[in-house]
C-alpha cells in the first residue's frame, strides 16, 4: 500500500475515533431515553403495523402507537411507581414508630422462629430489620428520582420523539445498520432478528406477565385490607421472577399476618387470589412469549437485579435486554464458526 494512502487512512480513521468519542459524549445524557424507545420499537413493532395496515400512512400511524402506548403503558406506570414510593414512605414511618405490617410479621412468625431454633440454634427470622434496611433503600432512591421530575419529563419526550421516528423509519435504520457491519447480510439479519426475538420474548413475555401480577396483587392486597397494597403488589413482581417460589413468598407471609390479626376469611381468599395470580403466566405465557430464543427465569431474576444495581430504575430493561443480546449473539456463533470452518 503506497505511504500516502496510508497516511489518508490513518488520519480519517483518526477523525472517526474523535467525532465518535466526541458525538458518544452529546448524546450520553440521553442514551437511556434511546435505549428504551429501541426496546419499545422492538416490543410494540407488531402493533404499529396493525395500525400502519388501517391508517396507510407511516407518519400517522407512529403517532398513533405513541398516543396508545403513553397512555396505556407510561401513565400507569408511572402512577405505579409513585404509589410505591407512597407506601414505601408510609411503610418507613410506622416501622419506626412499631406499629407496621412488618413488625406484625415478626411477632407472628415467632412461634415458628423458637420451632427452628430448636433444630437450628442461632436462627432468626428479622423480618423488620432487613425491610427496615430496604425501606430506606427504596425511599432514598425514589426521592432522588421524583427530584428530577422535570429531567424525567425531559426524557420521556426525548424517549417519545425517538420512539415516533424509529417506528416511521425503523426499515432505514435497518438497513444503514447491516450495510455497516462488516458481516455478510446474511449472518446480520438472523442476528438482528435472533435479538429483537430475544428482547421481546423477555420484555414481552416475562416483565409485562410480572408487571400484570403485580398490578393484580395490589388490587387484592386492597380489596383484603392489606397495609401498603402498591408496594406488595410491586414486591409480588419480583418474587414472580424467582423460579420455583415465585409469588408464594409475598403471599405466604401476608395471608399468615391476615389470619393471626383475626381475618381467616381474609387469610383463606389472600392464598386462593395468590394461587390465581401464580398461574397467570402458565395462562399468559403460551400467547405473549415468542418462539425462538429464551431466557431461563434465573438469568432474568439476576439481571433484573443486577440491572438495577447498575443502571438505575432503567435496568429493570436494560439488565434483561443486555443479557438476551449476548445469549442471541452465543447463539449465532456456532453459525459464524461453521461457515468459517468451511472457507478454510
């Protein structure tokens, strides 16, 4: 290769690697508004082309999708979230004034404490320590997020803004995408469409299950007379993800409060509500999980929890998302392998 053609190289790959660096940090403020109007293009792509077939304009039926998915998934989920930030409060208080749910657990649950230590010398059940030490946890956590109200606003219109072009023009970005990988097309099409399987499989058909249960949970935890019904509700959601135990382990510990503070009816329609809520994913697991590559409940469980500990309340999509790409990426390997086996 000649010494100057060399030198044009090096110097425009020199001016890619400063504006990338350059343009990641303009956009680094809003990269988690993009990410989540990707995951959300991804997910609500067939529902935007229902309503592309009826309305026959790209345009349009962006807008429309955005109207429905502000006000059906947004709102609610944002009403939910300052709920549980309410009873996470209100939980917080009377903990420390000796009158909540939690300390009712502990004095309930200590016959079977002495049963244990019996067998097992030492043990404790220290249900309001640990919720004590979550409490605060979630309560520190949410003030900060509902003092940067207005950045949130911010974002969630930086997030809609994305969202309306990404469903108008999501077939461009597409293609801009597989020209400028240095794969063969073919292998970038079964890996972009191995992802968008992965991330609605999870999204669609594991968190939105979860966040149904919750929504469910609360409604009954209400209707029953449970203390804070939001924030159990919002705990049922994450024991969901836990294989084997699932919902039973906020259920459990609530329908044995209800009957020790003398509401065995209560106690009785808690557990068979708990029962109908535990099955609703075997009911709506077959409708919204897509056929292709899932994930194990553990792996979602962990990166729930560990995309939360990294990225904030987004990591409740990102630590699933991040972890359906690199199992989608595994998956295609033994692909990429074969065929390089085969040129050699």
């Amino acid at each position: 290769m000649p010494t100057t053609r060399k030198i044009e190289l090096s110097f425009f790959f020199l001016l890619v690697a400063i504006t990338a660096t350059a343009s990641f940090f303009i956009i680094k403020p809003y990269l988690g508004a993009l990410f989540v109007a990707v995951v959300f293009a991804i997910v609500f792509h067939p529902f935007f082309k229902a309503v592309h077939k009826r309305v026959r304009q790209e345009g349009l039926a962006s807008f429309l999708t955005i109207i429905f998915l502000f006000f059906v998934i947004l709102i609610p989920a944002a009403l939910f979230g300052f709920f549980i930030f309410d009873d996470a409060r209100s939980l917080y208080q009377s903990a420390g004034a000796g009158i909540s749910i939690v300390n009712g657990l502990d004095a309930n649950l200590a016959p079977v404490e002495r049963y244990l230590q019996a067998v097992i010398p030492g043990f404790e059940i220290n249900i309001a320590e640990y919720a004590d030490a979550a409490l605060s946890f979630l309560v520190g956590n949410f003030g900060s997020v509902f003092t940067r109200a207005v950045g949130m606003v911010f974002q969630t219109f930086i997030m809609l803004f994305a969202l309306f072009f990404l469903f108008r023009d999501g077939e461009k970005f597409r293609s801009y995408v597989v020209a400028l990988s240095p794969l063969a097309n073919e292998y970038d099409e079964r890996i972009l469409k191995r992802v968008e399987t992965a991330i609605s499989s999870v999204v669609k058909g594991k968190l939105l299950i979860v966040f149904i249960q919750g929504i469910l949970a609360s409604i009954g935890f209400f209707v029953l007379g449970v203390p804070n019904p939001v924030l159990w509700g919002a705990l049922t959601s994450l024991a969901a993800l836990i294989p084997a135990v699932g919902v039973a382990l906020v259920f459990v510990p609530l329908a044995i409060y209800l009957f020790a503070t003398g509401g065995a009816g209560a106690a009785l329609s808690l557990v068979v509500f708990g029962v109908v809520v535990g099955s609703i994913d075997n009911f709506l697991g077959p409708v919204l999980y897509e056929k292709g590559l899932l994930m194990h409940p553990l792996f979602i469980l962990l990166s729930v929890l560990g995309g939360i500990a990294l990225f904030g309340p987004i990591g409740f999509l990102a630590g699933p998302v991040v972890l359906s790409l690199l199992l989608a990426l595994l998956d295609i390997y033994p692909m990429l392998f074969q065929s390089d086996q085969s040129v050699h």
